[in-house]
C-alpha cells in the first residue's frame, strides 16, 4: 500500500508548475474579464446600470459620495477588463494577480462577504500566479530570458 501512495505522490509531484499556473491564469482572468464585459457596453463605455450596482447593491449601506461610487464604478470595472488581459499574455502577471487579489478581497468584505468559498478559490489561483509567476507561456518569461 505504501508503494503505491508513494507512485502516485510520485506522479503528481512531476506535474510542472506552469501548466497549472497556465490554467490559473486563464480561468481566474475569464471569471474577471466576464464580469468586467457585464459593466460596459459594446463601445466599452460604462453602463449606467453600472453606477447604480455599485451604489445600491455592492456598497449598500455605506455613506459613499456620489462623484466616489462613479470612480470606483470606473476603476473597478476597467481592472476587470484590463488586469485579466495582462495574465492572459503573461506581461507583470504577478502585479496583475495581486490586483485582482486585492479585488477579490474588497468583494469578499463588501460586497459578497457570505460567498467565501468561491472568493477562496480564487485567491487560490491568484496566490499560485503571484508565487509561481506567469511560467514559461508567457511574456514575462520572454523578457527575462531575453536580459539573461
């Protein structure tokens, strides 16, 4: 019986890191890029329904002036977008997960703090992208290979 844990500990501990850090950069990057497509219209403009989301459904309750919830609409909505695109082609991946980390926590404690399990989840993948890096399928590879 010992064998055979030791095979498959064995097995799993051959996997290469960059293939599922490769797959944490992909799925994390769809669940914000998708989210961040919901906010905006097909010119990328911030919907209005936007505003009126983070002003009566994410920060309910709190005394947030208005010009503040429109930048915060703004801002948190452009990261969607934006954030997930610099992970998908691996360019400061790390400095992209940390974002979206950070992201995932003003969520978690403000917005949907009953939806632990999944925010867990993806600060998993965040976390593995921040310590493992981007790997090799990506630019941030490329660009310190190419200074040496």
């Amino acid at each position: 019986m010992t064998g055979l844990i030791n095979r498959f500990i064995c097995i799993f501990s051959c996997i290469p890191n960059w293939i599922y850090t490769t797959l944490a950069r992909f799925v994390i990057g769809l669940t914000f890029f998708n989210s961040g497509l919901t906010k905006v219209d097909d010119n990328y403009v911030i919907l209005s329904k936007t505003k009126s989301l983070f002003k009566d459904i994410y920060f309910q309750g709190l005394p947030l002036p208005e010009g503040l919830i429109d930048i915060l609409a703004f801002k948190a909505t452009y990261a969607e977008l934006i954030l997930p695109i610099l992970l998908w082609i691996g360019l400061g991946a790390r400095f992209a997960a940390f974002g979206l980390l950070i992201m995932t926590a003003v969520i978690q404690i403000f917005v949907f703090p009953g939806s632990y399990v999944l925010h867990g989840l993806w600060a998993v993948a965040l976390l593995t992208i921040i310590v493992n890096g981007a790997g090799p399928l990506s630019l941030d590879y490329f660009i310190k290979k190419s200074r040496g």
